[in-house]
C-alpha cells in the first residue's frame, strides 16, 4: 500500500478545471431572483483524470472482502456475488422512480413481494416489510410496534425492554429512543442469558425481550424456549436481534422458537454488500398479532398467475412510515438474487458451513487464545486476545494481523469477555485461506513472547500506522483545512 | 453449492479436527422439534437463470427514460458522471465495513471527510456527519437533536406544511416513541412561514422548514432565524443540494441543522433507495451529533490520517445513552455523492442549478399557455427553482395515465393526496436531461390529453 499522504481535493483543486463539459441552457433565459442568490460555492475544481487518480489511490488504501479475509464477528463479511451488483444496475431497475403509478412498476412490486414472502418463509412469520433501512433501523421499528401493540390493549406500564449484557449497543440504544427503559440481564456460567434473572426480571411491567439467537458469544441460547416462555408469560413480547441469522438460515426459524418480530440484516446473511459502513437493509418480520402494525406501505398481490396484479397496503393498524420511500430497493434486488440462487437447500449449506468454519477455527486457536465458552458454537465464537506474559492485548493483536494480510476480528466486544476478540469466517472461505489464518494467529502468539514490543507497535505494513485518537477527538479537524472559510 | 468453496475432502477433515462425523452434528443446540424446516422457496437457480428472469422482470417496469421524466418531489433524475460508478465499483470500497480499523480504512476514511468538508461548504454549515440512510431519517434524527439541545424541556415541533410530506410522516413515526414531543402547525396545509412564525414559544425546541420548499419555491427566510433564536429554539431547514450551486446556503440565513436528500448527487432513483441522508449542523453541537463522523489527526510517525471520532456519542460506546442507534448508513451513497461533487466541480453545479431554473420556467411558462392549466396558482408571485404546481382541469392519475401509454412520459406528482386543498395538482420537476424538445413534447402531450 501506498505510504506518501495523498491529497485531499481541495488540496488538487485549481481554479478553473472541469472535470466534465456540461450543456449550455437551450431555452430562453430567465433572471434570477437576485436576493435568492450566493455570492459563491467552494467546491473544488479537478479534471477528470484528476478525479480518477484520486479515488483509485484512496481505493488501494481500503481493505474489503475483495481484498481478503476480514472475520468480523456479528458482522458476516462473506463474499458479495458480482451479478447482483449487475442486477441491481439494470436501467428498468435503477432508474424507476419511488413515486411512479404501481401499475409502471409491477416488476419492482413483484420483486418485493416476492422478498417478503421468502423473508417470512426463512424466519418463520407471519407478514414482513421491507422498509428499515438497517439493522438499527428495524430493531427501532420492532419496538414501536411492540409499543403501539402494548398501548392498544391499554397495558401503559410496560416501559421495560430486558436485553441481556451480551447484546448488541444498538438494542439498548434503539430501546431509549422507542421510549422504552433498557434493564440489563446477566449471562450464566455457559454463555446463556441467566434463566433465574430473566425469571425474576419478568412481570407486568415488562413490554418484552430483545434478543440475540445465537447470541453474541456465537452461542446458541440453551434455554431459549424457556426464556421465550417467561417472556409470553407475563405478557410481554419477544424481539430477535436478526444479526447472527447467518447461523440459522435453514437450520431454524426464529418464528418457530416464539419470537414474535425480528429484523433480518441483508447485508449481512443476504450478502448484499456493507458498503464501507452501509447502506444496508433491515426487513422486519412478525407474528401475526403484530401483522397489522408494520410500517407501510407493505405489497400485497391482487388476482393469481398471468392477472396477477401488485398494489400497495397501508397494515390497519400501522404506527407510520420509517422510510422516505420503501427502503433500500437496490438492496432488496440484491438479496432476491441470492435467495434465487441458494433456494432452501443452498442457505442450509450456507449456515452449516458458517457454522463449520468457525468451530474449526476455535478448536485450531484454542490453545493459543482461550475460549472462555469452549462448546460447540455456531457462526462465530470469542476467545481471548490477551497473550503471553508481556502485557500484549487483544488491540495488539489485531494490530498485528494487519502486518499479516488479514482483517481483525470485533474486538472488545462481547463487553462480558475481557480482551474479547469475536470471529466470524462466514461460509464462503476456504480451508486454505482459515488455515492461513491460523497460522498468522499463532505467529502473533510467538511474537507475543519473543517480541511483544514488535506486536505492541503494530501495524508496520500499513499506509499509516497507529493513529492518536485523542488528538483527532481533541483538536475536532472535521472539515478540510484547505477549504476556504465557510461565508 | 452457492459461494460455497469447500471439497468434500476439506469438509471431512474439518469435521475431524472438530471431532464430529456429520456437519449436522454442529446443531444439536437446536430444539430437535425445530431443526431443519422444510423451507418453501423456488429451488437454487444459477447466475445464467437470475440474469435472465431478473432481466425479464425489469422488462414488466415502464421503461423510463429520464429525458421525458417530469416526476420529483424528493428523488431526481440527473446526469451522473460515469466516474461515480467507476469508483462505486472498487470493491476495497464497496465490500469494507465500517472504519474501526482506521490503518486498512484509510482510503474510505478520507473520502468522507472530504464528503464532509465539501457538504459544509454546500450548505455553510461547520460539521457534517457521515451519512444518515435518507432525507426523512436525516430530518427525524435533526428533531430528536433539537429536542436533546433544549434538554426535554422544550417539546413543541413547528413543521411547515411544506415539507415533504413523507419526511413529515417519518419524523411522526420517529417521534412516537419521545413522550413529550408535539408537533403543530402543519395541520393546515395552506400555513405559510407567518403562521408558523406566530407558533413561537418558550416550549419550543424547533421550527422546520424546507427551502426551496415541497412546492419548488423559496420561502421568505428573511429575519427567520433570528425569530427563532429570539425564542431559543433551534431552525432546521431541509434543503435541495443541487439548489445550492446557485443560491443561498441554509447556513447564510442562520440555520442551526441542515438536512437533505443526497441522492441527487450521483446516486440512481432505485425506486426509493438506497438514498443518502446528509446532515450538517453548528460545531455547538457536534457531541449530540448522531452518526459517524472522521476526523483528521496524525499516526506515530507523524503522517497524516484519518479516524472516527467522537465515538463516544455512539451505540456501540454509549448503549442507552447514545445520541442515536444508527450504525449502518449510507457510506457508500456518500462516497458516490463525493466523487459527484468531485466532477462537477463548483461550477460543474452552478450550471446544473441554472439549467435546472431555466428549464423548468421555460416549461411552466408554456403550460401556464394551455388552456385549462395554471402555475402556482395559489402563490404566483413566490420565486422557485426546478419545480412547480400545476393545476389540471382532469385528474392527474388520467393525465399521467396517458402521458404514460400515449407518450411515454412520466408527469408529475399527484398533490391531492397530501394535501386536500390541490385536488387536480399536479407537482412537475424539469432538470437537465429534459431538453427542449422534450418539455414541447410534455406539452403538447398536456394540451392533446385534456383535449
């Protein structure tokens, strides 16, 4: 990777490039209203092979799955199948427009609906919308569903969410701003939610769980019927953290287990690409006491085969729009061409052999770094980056994989597992690149002894190396220098 | 199978260093009485197959073709250079994740914060986050900072009534779940800025406008800002970003948070989505900021780099008390918004903003000719940009109906569903694809249908 600082485009900027001609007006001219006028816009000014220069040189400094192994626990890195990106480029796709007549657009309805009964099929409910434009985004929905369904049946006091400690920070988070309290539930001596507190934890009070199957030590929750029970129980309702579905896919519907809503994370176990951080897709599905309430509109068919006609439905009950239209259409075609081309049997095999890589990845590292819940696991697992006696952390060691080629695991997190590092192969790597893998892993283990300040300062390789964070939070450069001062 | 790589020998000896025999062994945490459902879906089908079946699905839309395209109120057609879809296809780029190992994120790490430094000096605001997923989120997060800033003692929202009406609809959803909060002044649809001027009170945290508005047109923001700061509330404007080539930023007349639809930077229609939520406000409030945000700083050796910052305003960081739960965005749509303004250059969108107001007042002008038709009619005098209001002496469903089957057009936007006052109005964008010969086209196509 390139190691000399790259400008910025306003550092390239020159006054009076063009990076692409323009037409001139074929129209009358008609004046401005002045007053309604800026004096000036400080965009920058580049020719276009200026531009080209300079995104292909910042793309060789980006790592992506393209780029090689990136194991980043609960966040399904697995390889993004090129002819989606093709079919999500198809002019009659790409260019339609979220407010044409439903008639001009049944092939994008069919698509949807389609997407929604294939959702709903995999995880077992009722009724799906494809609206949440993210993982987040759904759990957010999930919840004002849960609320508005509370508030139907007059049940006001329910204000408390239960999320275990293991849980994503979005589900607290997502729990606050639905108006809900989130109250912590400790995990037991084997990586399970603890059954006595959720037990204890359960009465009129509480509106539901938000949980995380297999939850985020990679495991799946033992009790998990159990805990779906109490839940119902007291009356409250059960919400699936849908992030880890890359294990479950064909192997169990979450439906099936008593989870009443869920939102499933297409860019994750649907391979549709992460985009540097998104945009993503997050479809939630429901139970059908929860059917009514989705977010609209949701597409429902008219008429069956050849008259088949697609329309839009606002669900009678509905708390409201989430999207500006119907949520990430690119994504949804992307994700329909997956399920195409897996079917039933190939998204078994996708989880199955999830599953498989990351026990055969526990079991070729456990003895260089432990695995405090040492059982089978499924997509993922956490052992502890901690190693030697020479004060080398799990940061250092991820640091280190740098040097080596690969992309670190999630690390810190889960928070209930000290100097955690979280990974996750996903299905689509082979042997051969998780035995590379291992053997970089062992390595650092040795540096770690024989070398720790070789491991402690990594990475070496990089196009920069250790960056001062607190500089970056302190001083808050968040606009170019180079660009002139704001007027 | 799939993506799969694996051999039958691989998966024999991976199983035997596991210590199993079967790969269905790996599941016996799974209630029996659940395991392996029989799932109903379309048997795997292979590339060759998808491409044809999705190419045969595509072909069921109406093909539009942007030039003879006059429907916007909120996503656009424009010209995007062939270099965003250039850098959009880098898969470094595409198929990397968030940037939490900042030494191999470099390359997207810089690209938003040059996304950042080029929307703050769109909008003439001091600090952009990374991207939110569109322009109603965009505006539902700006609420909920308003509301935060003036710490839930303040709990009244005034929302013009001409603001995108699924923005509005959005951040009502959004606000469902905030005890206090109360929105007022667009029930009326007719209300203009005096109205909602005169809402102004010590409870509350935000007036929102959007500016040019919903219809196409500038609002009289003159002496906005200062009203509002008067009564310690917060302006939010929701504006057009291919407007701002040309005229006055939000942050010239003392917007407090900026937000917009960024799709009409280089990114696709896509039926809706993926779009791009951008968001800018005052460095007063960056810690109530929600999102990512890159900052600049050095690395060990003194070089220049590029980090997240301020993450402790997070979820992952902060759980319940975070700013927001947003985690993924809209990275990718921001880096194409980027490489879009990157082209363009500021006088690149200068001339698309003039092309855009001399274009669409050359098409109202000859439709306010046809008989039967008026322009603004409710507001002829207001100024506007690249849409207006077009009232039609047929439905507008029957109008569009055979624009669409007779000549391939798409017309406008039918109003009268949000608002009940403009029945038979129809909203129509012109932009640069539309050229002259296609606006006579859309002409006198409106004169032959109602004829």
């Amino acid at each position: 990777m390139i190691r000399t600082t790259i400008p910025t485009v306003y550092e390239l900027s020159v006054p009076g490039r063009h990076g692409v001609d323009l037409p001139t007006p074929d129209v009358p001219l008609t004046p401005f209203p002045t007053s309604e006028l800026r004096a000036d816009c400080d965009l920058p000014e580049l020719s276009q092979i200026d531009v080209v220069r300079h995104y292909l040189a910042l793309s060789q400094r980006n790592f992506g799955v393209d780029s090689g192994f990136y194991p980043l626990g609960s966040c399904t890195m697995k390889y993004n199948p090129k002819i989606n990106e093709q079919i999500a480029r198809l002019p009659a796709f790409a260019e339609t427009h979220p407010l044409q007549d439903p008639e001009a657009v049944q092939g994008n309805l069919e698509l949807m609906f389609e997407l929604q009964e294939w959702l709903a099929e995999i995880g077992g409910f009722a009724a799906v919308s494809l609206q949440p434009s993210a993982g987040a985004h759904g759990e957010f929905t999930g919840l004002l569903m849960i609320r508005a369904y509370h508030h139907e049946r007059g049940e006001l006091k329910r204000t408390r969410i239960l999320i275990p400690d293991s849980a994503h920070g979005t589900n607290p988070a997502s729990t606050t701003m639905a108006g809900f309290t989130a109250v912590e539930l400790p995990s037991d001596g084997r990586g399970n939610v603890d059954l006595e507190a959720v037990s204890v934890a359960c009465d009129e009070t509480v509106a539901g769980i938000m949980i995380t199957n297999p939850n985020t030590l990679g495991l799946f929750e033992e009790h998990i019927q159990h805990v779906v029970h109490l839940v119902h129980e007291c009356g409250g309702l059960v919400y699936g953290d849908g992030a880890n579905m890359n294990a479950l896919a064909g192997i169990a519907r979450p439906g099936d287990l008593g989870f009443d809503v869920m939102h499933f994370n297409l860019h994750k176990t649907f391979a549709t690409p992460h985009g540097g951080g998104g945009p993503g897709a997050g479809p939630i599905g429901v139970s059908a006491r929860l059917k009514d309430f989705l977010p609209g509109p949701v597409i429902e068919v008219q008429g069956e085969g050849q008259n088949a006609k697609y329309v839009l439905e606002e669900p009678k009950k509905s708390i409201g729009r989430v999207s500006t239209f119907f949520g990430n259409f690119g994504m949804f075609v992307r994700a329909h061409a997956y399920i195409r081309r897996h079917g039933a049997s190939g998204l078994r095999a996708n989880s199955e052999h999830a599953v498989l890589n990351a026990n055969y990845l526990r079991v070729r590292l456990r003895d260089a770094f432990a695995v405090p819940f040492d059982r089978i696991n499924m997509h993922e697992f956490v052992c502890r980056g901690a190693v030697g006696d020479h004060g080398v952390r799990a940061f250092d060691v991820s640091k280190r994989l740098l040097d080596y080629g690969f992309h670190p695991p999630t690390n810190y997190f889960p928070l209930i597992v000290p100097e955690a590092l979280m990974i996750e192969p996903t299905e689509t790597e082979s042997k051969p690149t998780l035995d590379a893998f291992v053997a970089a892993m062992h390595a650092i283990a040795t540096e770690a002894k024989d070398d720790p300040l070789l491991v402690k300062s990594a990475p070496h390789e990089t196009p920069v190396r250790r960056l001062d964070e607190v500089k970056a939070a302190r001083e808050l450069v968040v606009t170019d220098r180079a660009a002139t001062p704001r007027r | 199978m799939g993506y799969v790589p694996h051999t039958d020998a691989e998966r024999r000896e991976m199983l035997a260093t596991i210590g199993l025999a079967r790969i269905e062994d790996l599941f016996t945490d799974v209630p029996a009485s659940v395991r392996f459902p029989d799932l109903k879906l379309p048997p795997p089908a292979q590339e060759l197959e998808i491409e044809r079946e999705m190419a045969a699905r595509a072909a069921r839309n109406f093909a539009v073709d942007p030039s003879l395209s006059f429907l916007g109120a909120g996503t656009y057609h424009h010209f995007r250079p062939a270099t965003v879809d250039y850098v959009l296809s880098r898969g470094e780029f595409y198929t990397s994740y968030t940037q939490y190992q900042p030494e191999v994120s470099q390359g997207m790490l810089q690209a938003l914060f040059e996304y950042q430094s080029m929307i703050c000096r769109l909008t003439a605001m001091e600090v952009s986050n990374a991207s939110h997923y569109d322009g109603a989120t965009a505006l539902a997060e700006a609420v909920l900072l308003a509301l935060n800033v003036t710490r839930g003692e303040r709990s009244k929202i005034i929302l013009s009534p001409a603001i995108h009406p699924q923005y509005r609809a959005v951040l009502k959803t959004y606000l469902r779940g905030t005890h206090a909060a109360k929105v007022v002044g667009d029930d009326d649809g007719t209300a203009g800025l005096d109205r909602l001027r005169s809402l102004l009170d010590d409870q509350t945290a935000a007036l929102v406008i959007q500016n040019p508005n919903f219809f196409g047109q500038f609002e009289a923001v003159d002496g906005l800002a200062d009203a509002v700061h008067r009564s310690g509330a917060l302006l939010i404007v929701v504006t057009d970003l291919v407007a701002l080539g040309l005229f006055r930023p939000p942050g010239s007349y003392g917007a407090d948070v900026v937000v917009a639809e960024g799709q009409p930077l280089g990114i696709p229609a896509s039926f809706g989505g993926p779009h791009l939520g951008v968001f800018a406000t005052r460095l007063a409030y960056v810690r109530r900021l929600s999102g990512h945000l890159v900052g600049e700083t050095v690395d060990v050796d003194g070089r220049r780099g590029y980090v997240l910052t301020l993450a402790t305003r997070e979820q992952h960081i902060r759980r319940a008390k975070a700013t927001s739960n947003i985690c993924t965005n809209s990275a990718v749509c921001a880096l194409g918004a980027a490489v879009y303004l990157a082209t363009i250059g500021k006088n690149g969108l200068r001339r698309i903003a003039e092309l855009c107001f001399h274009k669409s007042h050359y098409a109202a002008d000859a439709i306010a000719g046809l008989e039967g038709f008026a322009v603004n009619p409710q507001s002829p005098q207001q100024a506007f940009f690249k849409e207006f209001v077009v009232r039609v002496p047929r439905p507008v469903a029957e109008i569009n109906r055979q624009l669409r089957e007779h000549h391939n057009i798409v017309g406008g936007y039918d109003l009268g569903g949000d608002y009940p006052h403009l029945q038979a109005h129809m909203l129509i964008t012109v932009n640069e694809f539309n050229t002259r010969a296609h606006i006579d086209r859309l002409v006198s196509a409106l004169g032959e249908v109602v004829r």
